[in-house]
C-alpha cells in the first residue's frame, strides 16, 4: 500500500518563521509505518522542500521518497475515477490506522470520520 503526504498544513505549520509537526499527523504517519505502508513526502515547494520539512518532523526516515507535488498528469482517468484512491484530512488521522482506510466511501473517495 502506498500514501502519499502533503507538507503545508498537512504535515507542518508554519507560524511566522517557525514551522512546527503536526503532532497527530506524524504519529499517524508512524503508525502507518509500521502497519507497512510505504510512505511518500510531496510538496508544491518541491522534492527538496519536502524533505526539509520531513525532516523539522522528525520523520525523513519514514518516507521512500521526496517529490514535488504534480501540476499536470497525463492519465487516461481522473483522479476522482482512481479506483481506492482516498483522499484524508489531517484532522481526521488521530487514532487511524491502515486498515480504517478499507472503509471508505468508494463513491466519494473520502474517508468516513
């Protein structure tokens, strides 16, 4: 299984100069981990920016990858017609783990709180 992961407002906040984790999500990302998911960080900013935050979290290890986050793909489907792709709010990680994602709403691609 594979998780792609934002960095602003999803992995870290950032508070005038400061960036901070967000806590439930780095441990959400943790335990992913460890239920064996394998991890990729994705940022707008880029690849590097990415791994700079992913690493003021304290999880650069967690993830197989940085990237920059896509501006276009080229896919015969819509992202909305993936078939399992769900899409999940950070506020939303607290307590989850992999197997909570099986539950999803198919027709929505969005998690049931």
């Amino acid at each position: 299984m594979i998780v792609y992961v934002d960095v602003d407002n999803t992995l870290i906040r950032t508070i005038g100069e400061q960036q901070h984790p967000i806590s439930e999500v780095v441990n959400h990302l943790r335990q992913l981990n460890a239920d064996g998911v394998q991890l990729f960080c994705w940022s707008a900013g880029g690849a590097d920016y990415a791994k700079k935050c992913a690493q003021v979290a304290g999880v650069e290890d967690l993830f197989a990858a940085f990237l920059p986050k896509p501006r276009v793909m080229i896919d015969d489907q819509f992202v909305t017609d993936w078939p399992f792709c769900v899409t999940v709010h950070p506020e939303w990680c607290r307590g989850k783990k992999w197997e909570d994602y099986l539950s999803t709403d198919l027709d929505t691609g969005i998690l049931n709180r």
